[in-house]
C-alpha cells in the first residue's frame, strides 16, 4: 500500500522528496543500532509499526521473511532503502541499502558516500555509481546537484572530495566527481542510478520510458564528453 506520499491538496511538496508518511504509517531513519539520526543524515528507512497491508510471512519460507525484513533493525521493519529526512520532515529516498560496489577488494554502500556528500551544506542531491577500473576492479564516481544558489566555486570538488573522505575514509572518496544541474529521476523522484551506471560505464542505457526529463541524461552526458576531451 502507499506508505509515503503527498495528499493532493493539504501537502506542500518539495521536488524530489517522497514528502511525509501516509495517515497512519509511522516511519523514520535510523542507523545500524535502531537510533534515530539527526536531521538530513543518511541511514536505514524502517517502519515502526504494522500497518494493514504488511507482509505476514513469505510463502513456506517464514525464516526468510524474518531474516530479510526484520533482523537488519531489531523490533523495525526494514524497506531495504536509504533515505534522510529533513528540517520539515520530508523523507528524501536514496537508493536501495543492498547498492554496494567493490573498490579494490572494499565493499562500499553508495548509500554511504552519497550521504556523505549530502551531508555537506552546499550539496542538495548527490548519485553515486561504480565504473570498470584497471586496477580496483571498480571506481566510484558521484554526480552532485548543488542547493539553489551555491556558485560552482573552483575547488570544489576537491572541497566534496575531503568531506568524503573525513565522513567515511580515503578509500571511498570518488575518483571523479561532476557537479550537475540535474540527475535522471523517475517520475516519482527516484534518481534512475541505472542509467547513470550505463552511461559512465560505456553501456546502453535501455529502457528511459520512466524518466521524468529526458534532458537530464543530455546533462550527464555533456559532463563525460567534457571530461573525455581533456583527457584527450
């Protein structure tokens, strides 16, 4: 059923934000020991309460269901996604938690750097994916939309690089960060990592019938041709 949604009419959206909890559904973030994280930091989005269209069990197989949906938080159910929320209350999704890429023998959640990167003031959304590397087997790279307002000042991304890495360790700085004006988004607002994925790995993108502005893939791919004409 729906869980978290605007109410036509009684509730001001904001682009990009699942907005609050359907009447009745109590959700919140919380991180790894079920505590509550502060104010637009990332964690695990879990439901503290049934609500009546919840799973009861998965058919002959009830340990799986325990194992999948409620050992990851103790006592919370687990919808398997990162998410923050912010100063008002709206939950902003950020991906799948099970979204994880090996850099060099290291298992890094991009859930993780990007919300490091979201962390940082200047910073609104941020997509993070992993490429084909020589020598790590992948590399990260991070697509970044600044707040409204904020310059692309020069230094930058070296300033979003040192965050990463202070927040979370060198290993899961992003070899290449872009600062956009805008990510491949679904409809609903869900940022499509899958086209990102395929686009800086060289790959086809497939199937964008869900995208809600087809010009934000003109926008990533004006940053690739950029980078790959310096390089050359």
């Amino acid at each position: 059923m729906i869980l978290i949604t605007p109410l036509p009419g009684a509730t001001t959206t904001k682009p990009g934000s699942a907005t609050q909890p359907f009447p009745g559904i109590e959700a919140e973030v919380v991180d790894e020991q079920g505590r509550t994280v502060p104010v637009n930091k990332g964690g695990y989005l879990v439901l503290r309460r049934p609500w009546p269209a919840m799973l009861q069990t998965l058919y002959h197989d009830p340990e799986r269901y325990k194992q999948v949906y409620w050992s990851q938080v103790p006592g919370k159910y687990f919808t398997g996604d990162g998410a923050r929320m912010d100063e008002d209350g709206f939950f902003w999704l950020m991906g799948r938690i099970d979204d994880v890429i090996n850099v060099a023998g290291h298992r890094i959640g991009t859930m993780e750097v990007e919300s490091a990167l979201v962390s940082h003031e200047k910073v609104a959304e941020a997509a993070v994916v992993g490429k084909p590397h020589p020598v790590k087997g992948q590399s990260l790279v991070a697509y970044v939309v600044l707040k409204r307002g904020q310059p692309r000042a020069d230094g930058l991304k070296k300033e979003l690089q040192k965050h990463v890495r202070e927040a979370i360790g060198a290993i899961a700085v992003p070899d290449d960060l872009y600062i956009t004006e805008k990510l491949p988004k679904t409809r609903s607002g869900k940022i499509m990592r899958r086209v990102i994925r395929s686009l800086v790995s060289g790959q086809e993108i497939g199937d964008t019938t869900t995208l809600e502005d087809p010009g934000a893939v003109d926008e990533v791919k004006k940053w690739l041709a950029e980078v790959e004409a310096k390089g050359s």
